[in-house]
C-alpha cells in the first residue's frame, strides 16, 4: 500500500494522532514515513477516513 499527501491538505493533525508513527506533521507539510506503512495500515485506513478533507490518497 502506498499514500500521499494530497496538495489539498490543511495540516489539521488528524493523521497524526490517528497514526502518528506513520505521519508527521510539519509546518508546511505531512510527511508519509512509508517504511512504517505496512505494519500499521489499519490505523492508516482510520487516518483515510477521519481526514476531514479528503487529503490522503491510497494506492493499493
Ligand atoms: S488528516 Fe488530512 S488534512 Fe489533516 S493533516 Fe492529515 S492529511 Fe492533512
């Protein structure tokens, strides 16, 4: 599974406190640390959902 961070994103934090070993939150940017995707994609998924505007983009 792969994600990005879609332009669109307005650094809520909510990924991050979702799944904060997978996304870090930056002054102008969220970051994927992708080596640590795999052994969290559930919690990745719930960051998927919660996004309020739709930021992260999965590809399978
Ligand atoms: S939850 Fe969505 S909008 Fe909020 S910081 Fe993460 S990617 Fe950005």
């Amino acid at each position: 599974m792969n994600i990005k961070i879609l332009s669109n994103c307005i650094r809520c934090g909510a990924c991050t406190e979702i799944a904060a070993e997978v996304f870090d939150i930056y002054e102008t940017s969220v970051v994927v640390n992708e080596y640590k995707i795999e052994a969290n994609e559930d919690i990745c998924i719930d960051a998927v959902l919660t996004c309020p505007v739709g930021a992260i983009k999965v590809e399978i």
